[in-house]
C-alpha cells in the first residue's frame, strides 16, 4: 500500500510562505508528477513528504496513519536526488545494499533483492564495477536500485533526470515509466519539465507560488486547463494566448490556441502574418510568426516547407479555442 494524504500541509520560512496550505490526495499505486517553475515549492512539498523538512501545520498520511511527526526512517518511503549520492569506493552491489546492511539483514537476503533489483534495472553485468566505471544513466539506476531493495510504500523521485543529457533524459524515462508498470508502487516525482510530467504522469500536480493550480491527467490538463498559468504551462510548443477584439468577439478576455491548432496556408486565411523564424526538426517545423493578433506559434508538418520571410495566412480552428476570462481563469 502507499496512499499519501495532505490535508491542509503548509510551509513558512521566517516571513515567507513557501506552501500556503495545500490539500491533495495520492493513490497507491499512482505515478503523480508535481510540476512548475523553478521556486514553486515543489521539491519543498517532495520534502515535507518525505519528512526532510518539518511541516508548519497540517497533516501528512500514509496509508491512513498520521506521519506528521514521524523521521524519515520511519515513513516506508524512499527517496531519489537529483544528484545520485552513491559512495564512490563502494561496487554498485554495495552501493545497493547498504541501506539493507544499514537495518542488520542477514546477507543471503540481502544479496537475494540485490541480485533482484539489479534484475529489474538490467545492472546485473555491472554489479561489481564501481560508480566513476558508469554512465551517468547507470548511476541514477544504481540510486533507483538502492530504493528499490528497501521495497518502500512509495518512491519520491526529486528531479531525477536533470543532471543527463537529453539523449539519456529521454531514455531514462521510459526506463522509468516500466519501472512503475512492473512494481505497481506509489511513484511521486518533481520536475520543471513539463514533458516529462506529460509522458510520464498517471496524474499531474501543477504549482505556482506554492498553491496548486489544477490536479489532473495530462490530457485533462492539455485540453482543458483551467486558468492561463496552466495553460500557459501545459504544452510545448506553449498555448498561443491572444487578446484584443478578437478574444472579445468569442465572449473572452484572453482566447488560447494551441500551435498544432492554427491551419497555415500560403493562400488565404483570417489573419495574416510573416514567419520570423522556421526551427525544422524533421517531421515537424515550429513556426514564429508575427500576425496582425500579435506573435505566435504553429506546429505544422516538417516537409511543407515554410521559411523565414515567408508571407503566409493564418486560421485558428474554432474548435479548439480555449476562452478565459479577465481573472485568467476558463470561460
């Protein structure tokens, strides 16, 4: 089992009111992403969590049993740093078991859930290499496999991925995504990058300024984000927000359109505009474009061939608009 329940949770430093009060209900066995800006309190709240960091009110749950004042030892979590924390002059089947030799278990288990873990994470040729002998993404496996033999209720992951490349980014979150898929245990997991909560997420968890802006499955955020932050956030390229008499002739403050939303033609069309800059990617073009409703994006097939000073027409398709009122939030 790993449920965690927030009710009411808050966090204040000195003067500053890092988490305002927060409530928030996370199922066993949900991959939850929370999501932001840098200094939205994300990583606080992954904190609070884990009990790295005393709460200033509210309650914290697990399972149904009140943590608040529980040590981290003594929640059932484990938790994954950005940085991957391992002990450089130990073998990776060290570096894995020493939380279990830390609680004093009989070796042949121990070596029984190493040889498990490293199973799983596909670390078996590698068990007695030490870290600087491994690749980056080896190495966050290697921390992932150290939470793993502890067979936690739930997984706190504080921004995994930023320390990799790209490449590896995008490896390591499939890598990570099956993870979730064969042990079917609670994963919660911080991130700036709104892709990985995208791809990632069984449900994601939205902050600004320590609140929570909307709660929801990617798709519900991407088609239906409930006020501009989120909208503004949610997506790449991010939702085109226009205001202006177009945006009132829809009954709206603010009208968001999605780049892959805005029909592109070289012929005719309800605005015009002229493409400033054509970033090709292949099987995709990003276009910026100056238009008599302001600059936006459109995400258009790769081999239509648009290019910079480029004269072309613009129609939004009615169907897809996003209206919002003059607080930001949806119409």
């Amino acid at each position: 089992m790993g449920s965690i329940t927030l009710k009411k949770v808050s966090k204040v430093f000195g003067e500053a009111k890092v988490i305002p009060s927060i409530d928030l209900e996370i199922h066993d066995g949900e991959f939850v992403v929370f999501v932001g800006p840098s200094g939205c309190g994300k990583s606080t709240l992954l904190r609070l969590i884990a009990g790295l960091e005393d709460v200033s009110g509210g309650q914290i749950l697990i399972d149904g049993k009140d943590v608040t004042e529980n040590a981290p030892a003594q929640r059932g979590l484990a938790m994954v740093f950005q940085s991957y924390a391992l002990y450089p002059h130990m073998s990776v089947r060290k570096n894995i078991a020493f939380p279990l030799k830390m609680a004093k278990m009989e070796q042949s288990k121990i070596d029984k859930k190493v040889e498990d873990a490293a199973k799983v994470l596909n670390l078996t040729d590698y068990l007695e290499r030490r870290p600087g002998q491994l690749s980056g993404g080896q190495r966050q496996r290697v921390a992932i496999g150290r939470a793993i033999v502890r067979e936690p209720s739930a997984f706190l992951f504080d921004e995994p991925l930023s320390n990799l490349d790209a490449a590896l980014r995008g490896t390591m979150r499939l890598e990570i995504s099956e993870l979730h898929q064969q042990l079917k245990t609670t994963m919660v997991y911080v991130t700036h990058d709104q892709v990985e909560a995208m791809t990632m997420a069984d449900k994601i968890v939205v902050l600004n300024r320590g609140n929570i802006e909307q709660v929801g499955s990617p798709l519900e955020l991407y088609n239906t984000p409930r006020n501009l932050f989120v909208a503004g956030f949610i997506g790449s390229p991010r939702m085109n927000l226009i205001e202006g008499a177009y945006a009132q002739s829809k009954g709206a403050k603010t009208t968001g359109i999605r780049p892959e939303h805005l029909g592109i033609s070289r012929d005719s069309g309800l605005w015009t505009g002229t493409i400033t800059v054509a970033e090709h990617l292949g099987s995709d073009t990003f276009l910026h474009i100056n238009s008599e409703v302001g600059t936006v994006n459109v995400r258009t097939n790769g081999e239509l061939g648009y290019h910079h000073g480029d004269k072309v027409f613009l129609t939004p398709d009615e169907n897809k608009l996003h209206r919002f009122d003059d607080k930001g939030l949806r119409l």
